[in-house]
C-alpha cells in the first residue's frame, strides 16, 4: 500500500491551484508556494463565493479574476477588453492577450509591455509587466 498524507488546505486555494495546475502547468512552483501555503491558514469562505473567486483567466504566472478589465493605448486611442469567466472578450469574441494586441495593432507586439490591467479590486491601471514581474502581488 502507498503511503498517504493527509493536509487541510481551504477548498477556494485547491480549486485555484486545480484550474492554475490544468491550464499552465509551468506554474506549478509558483501555484504551490503562493496559492496553497499562503491560503492554508486562510477561513473556508461559503461555496459560491469559493465558485466566483476561482473564475478568471490564467495568463502565464499571472491569474486575472473575472470582471478585470485589460486595456491597451494604441495611435493615441484606448481599446478595452474585459475577462468574463474563464475567457477574455473583446467586441463579443474571445481573444487571448497575444491576440488582443494583433488585433489592435495590426503587427505582432509584446502583449506584457502593451496592455494595462485593472482587477477589481483595483483602483489604479497597472501595466501587465508590473504584476507579470511580481511588484504587485493580487490585492
């Protein structure tokens, strides 16, 4: 028989770090050491807050919640996308960051210096690079 451990971790953590772990597994040091150890002394909270926190989009190391907003300045003018549930949705289609960019652009870009997200519970802009480089840990 193998040998089983048992640990009490939040259940909102271990649906974060399933969803991080199945769509990004490169992230799976960075789900570990900030999802499950920072969450494990955290109050369950009930399940459709659990349910509503866990939804976002994964991009990279870096998880937008839903309803955050993603912008971009382009030509001195401003597009907008927004995340709802697990998907990014500019004008009514789905678009991944990298597309997004293309889009507005028109050329292939680097979508982590272009765009700008407010989560939210955000009050200010920040770009993409400032969270993507871990300046601003999730409010």
């Amino acid at each position: 028989m193998e040998a089983q451990i048992s640990i009490s971790i939040p259940v909102n953590q271990l649906i974060k770090s399933i969803y991080t772990l199945y769509h990004w597994p490169e992230t799976v040091a960075h789900t570990i050491k900030h999802g499950l150890i920072a969450g494990l002394n955290q109050q369950p909270k009930s399940l459709s807050k659990m349910s509503r926190d866990a939804v976002g989009y994964q991009w990279k190391n870096l998880f937008l919640p839903r309803e955050t907003q993603i912008r971009m300045r382009y030509k001195g003018k401003y597009f907008y996308a927004l995340v709802e549930n697990d998907e990014i949705i500019y004008q009514g289609r789905v678009v991944t960051p990298g597309s997004f960019v293309k889009e507005i652009a028109k050329s292939s870009r680097n979508a982590w210096h272009d765009l700008w997200i407010k989560r939210p519970t955000d009050k200010e802009w920040e770009s993409a690079d400032e969270y993507r480089n871990g300046k601003n840990e999730e409010k």
